[in-house]
C-alpha cells in the first residue's frame, strides 16, 4: 500500500483448461468453474477501487506472474492445478512464496497436505480427529489377500483429487470384485493411488472457516432428502458440476443447518481442530458426516475452496451477513495481515516490509507503514 493508502494491485491468479494429462473429458467442467470464479473475484475486487489484473496460467506461473512484481502486486490465488497434473496446486504456492508474493490462502505446505487425501486423514488421526477408517491402494493387485480392516461399503476416490472428480455412484462399493474394479479404474484413469474410505451412513456438513485467528461461519447441511438409498447420498461429480442432472437438481444446501446447540459446538470444535491438524491459513472448508452413535467423522479438509457467487463458502458467508464483494474484500485483507517477521525495510523508504503480530507478543507493522529503523527487530523462529 503506498503513501496514499491506495489499495494494492492484485493479480488474480487461475488455471485455464487447455487439456488434461488424466481423468475424463467431462472433468474440464471443474477448470471451467475457475475461470467463472476468477471473473467473479476480480469483478468485485474493482468494484472496491482496486487495481486488478486477470492472469491465466496454462503451464508456467513465473512466466505469467513476470510482467508483475510482488513490490507492486498482491495475488488472489484461485490456482487448482495445471493441466490436470499431480499437486501443481501446492506448487503454485510454493512458488508464489519462493517469488515473494502476498497471496490469498493457505501455504504449500497445507494445500499439500490437504491435496492428498491419505496425507489429512493421518494428520487428523494424529491430532485426534475422527475420519473414516482407510486404506490407499496402488494396484487391484494389492488386493488378492482381501481388505484389511476396512469393512463393506467403501467409497473409492482417487487420492489427490478435489471438485468431486472421480466419484460418482460406482465409487460405492459393496465386495471385493467391485473393489478391485474400481481401484483399477482410478488408478488407470487417474494415474495415482486409490483412497479406499468406510462409507459413513448419516447427514453431511460443510462448514467454512477463516481469519486468524479462525473463525467459523454459519455452518450448511446437505440436503439428501430425495435420496431414498443412504448409500446415494454423496456429493457426486455430477451433483457439483451437471446442472440437467438428478444428482444437482436434488442436493440442496441448507445454511444455517438445522443443529441443536450441542452439535453445533461439536461441529465448530471438529473442524477447528481440523483446520489446525491441516495447518490451514486464510480460509477453508471441512467436509464431515454425523454417523453411528453421533459421531462426527471428518472426510475432507479443503484449502482454499471455490469461492465463486454460489458456491458453498460464500454461501456461509453470505449467511453471516456479507455481500460477495465484502468476503472477497475480507479475504485479502486476511492476506494481508498474515503474520511475518518485520526485520527489514520494504522497497519505499522507511517502510515496514511484513505485516501482522508475531505469536510471542513482538508488534510487527502493518505493511506500508512508517516506522523507525530501531523498531525493525527479527524475531525468533
């Protein structure tokens, strides 16, 4: 932010769907919903006064982010993933951070975790969240000796994979034969490993959070109400990007989901707990279903969700009270107070270089600002 406090240039950031290296072709719907939310943030961000600028990516971040420096420019990650590739999403991070960007979201080293699903799973275990009982299968051949611990159904996801791409209704599976199928099919089309989930019987949350520290948002709930088969009631490929199908037309979201007061606090402290367990930062969304003896189970920690007009973030942030141009607003304005050691002055002279307040109580000035050379002290990592 300069002298005049004008607001920062931002680049908005996102993938374009020149081709897939996997999957089928139908899944370029999901690119297809960057682009629209891309066009969405930036709308809004000039509607506030900012400076904007839309930057698609097809193969080379640095190259598109070069016309752009980060003295000038902040970034909007709304990045996914390059043609499809396996966890090009935490590498659009990584380099943002290696190039010296503010961004929107979490860090690499959170979407990375959160990409690969097996990687969350363990992190929640270990920090005392319940999941669904799994396995990762890298071959059908992995199977001839049977499946473990984990018992019939299971849901068969592709294991760095979100949008839904991979799941639809034959993801449910009922013995070994159809195991071994479909984990031939995720690995042949997909080209990883299977995640081999317990299906959890029972009613499904959303619940989006941000700041920090965080924050939860009006939790939402599933509406599988025209499913009369427990086991069809998944949040499908089809039920997140199809429009003409069932599947769409008939997974409603209610927000605020109706929840007595005691579920509700365990909702909020689950996915609080999740967010920590994940590392998350800027915002995120935890996916979990209420099964057997009221037992919430995590099945999803998502960094950086769609934020597009009626996806289910601003869905929950509309619920709270914000307008889409406000969450979009808020969002960078978290960014921008990420926490940072201020031990150097910016490119203008005499002007903090880091944002925030640092966790062991040290004052770090907010960007811009003027401050004296005696109060740029480094803090201990």
């Amino acid at each position: 932010m300069g002298a005049n406090h004008e607001p920062p240039g931002v680049v908005v950031l996102f993938n374009t769907g020149v081709g897939l290296v996997k999957g089928e072709p139908r899944d370029a719907r999901a690119e297809e919903g960057v682009t629209q939310c891309a066009r969405a943030v930036s709308g809004a961000l000039r509607g506030l006064g900012f400076r904007v600028q839309e930057v698609p990516v097809d193969r080379d971040v640095e190259l598109a982010l070069s016309p752009y420096p980060p003295t000038e420019w902040m970034v909007f990650n709304l990045g996914e993933g390059l043609e499809g590739r396996l966890f090009e999403e935490p590498r659009i991070v990584w380099a943002l951070e290696a190039m010296g960007y503010w961004y929107t979201g979490s860090d690499g080293h959170a979407v990375a975790n959160s990409v690969d699903k097996a990687r969350a799973k363990a992190l929640l275990v270990r920090n005392g969240v319940s999941t669904p009982p799994w396995m990762l299968v890298r071959h059908p051949d992995e199977l001839r000796s049977g499946c473990s611990d984990v018992a019939f159904p299971l849901i068969v996801k592709p294991v760095a994979e979100d949008a839904s791409i991979g799941v639809g209704p034959e993801a449910v599976v009922w013995n070994l034969s159809a195991l071994r199928e479909r984990v031939g099919y995720v690995v042949e089309r997909y080209r990883q490993a299977a995640l081999c989930e317990a299906f959890v019987v029972g009613r499904e949350f959303n619940v989006s959070v941000w700041c920090d520290p965080p924050d939860v948002l009006p939790l939402a709930e599933i509406d599988f109400g025209a499913f009369a088969n427990p086991y069809e009631r998944i949040v499908s490929f089809a039920a997140k990007w199809e429009e003409s199908s069932f599947e769409y037309q008939n997974t409603p979201v209610i927000c605020p989901a109706p929840v007595d007061a005691d579920l509700a606090d365990a909702i909020v402290e689950t996915a609080l707990r999740s967010w920590a367990a994940i590392g998350s930062r800027g915002y995120a969304r935890v996916d979990m279903r209420l099964g057997e003896r009221e037992r919430l189970q995590v099945v999803e920690v998502n960094c950086n969700p769609d934020l597009s007009p009626e996806a289910g973030f601003h869905r929950a942030a509309r619920a709270a009270g914000y307008r889409y141009g406000d969450m979009v607003a808020r969002i960078v304005d978290i960014a921008r107070r990420h926490y940072r050691v201020c031990d150097r002055f910016g490119p203008e002279s005499g002007r903090a270089g880091h944002s925030g307040h640092h966790r062991w109580g040290g004052h770090l000035h907010v960007r811009g600002t003027r401050v004296c050379q005696e109060h740029l002290a480094r803090v201990p990592e």
